[in-house]
C-alpha cells in the first residue's frame, strides 16, 4: 500500500498558525484597553472644566437616636428552689384483640 500524507497541519506549521493567531490577539486586546483609557481621561477633562453649579441644599443627617435607658437591674431575689413531684403513671392496662376505634 501506498502511504498516504496526513490532511493534518505539522507541528511547525501549527506552531505559526498558533502564534499568528495569539499574536493578533495581543494586538487587538492592546488596542481596546487603550482606547478605553483615551476615553476615560477625556470623559473626566470634560467633568472639572464643567463649571460646578451650587448643587440643591443638602438635607441634614438625621440626628442619632438616643438609645431607651436601660431599667434598672434591682438585685435578684433568693428564689426558693422548686421541689419537683414525681408525675404518676397510670398503669398500663393489658390489650385485648379489639382496636380502640369503636370509641
């Protein structure tokens, strides 16, 4: 059989393709931060000339609020300890074959 050649690019000519490719890239991306910049500075010549004009009065800062005074803290009582009861259980009554559902 007869070799066939590859359709697919060698490395060195992949290589320049890549370059080429990263190169304009660069380029572009230079070029577009760097008229953004120039536009920038342009935009913020044109804020300070422009004559300022006294602007609406200003409304005043509501003044803080005064917190609530704290009550007082009277001293604590000497509470009496609470003696807790043992709660009676009802006995268990054994179950028969019927079901509680006729009630």
């Amino acid at each position: 059989m007869a070799d066939k050649k590859s359709k697919l690019p060698d490395l060195n000519e992949l290589g320049s393709m890549a370059g080429k490719l990263f190169k304009d890239i660069k380029n572009s991306v230079t070029d577009i931060v760097k008229d953004y910049k120039e536009k920038r500075e342009v935009g913020e010549e044109e804020k300070a000339k422009a004559p300022e004009t006294p602007a609406a009065p200003k409304a005043k800062p509501a003044a803080p609020k005064a917190k609530p005074a704290e009550p007082t803290k009277a001293e604590p009582k000497a509470e009496k300890p609470v003696e807790q009861k043992p709660v009676p259980m009802p006995e268990a009554k054994p179950e028969t074959g019927e079901t509680k559902d006729k009630e």
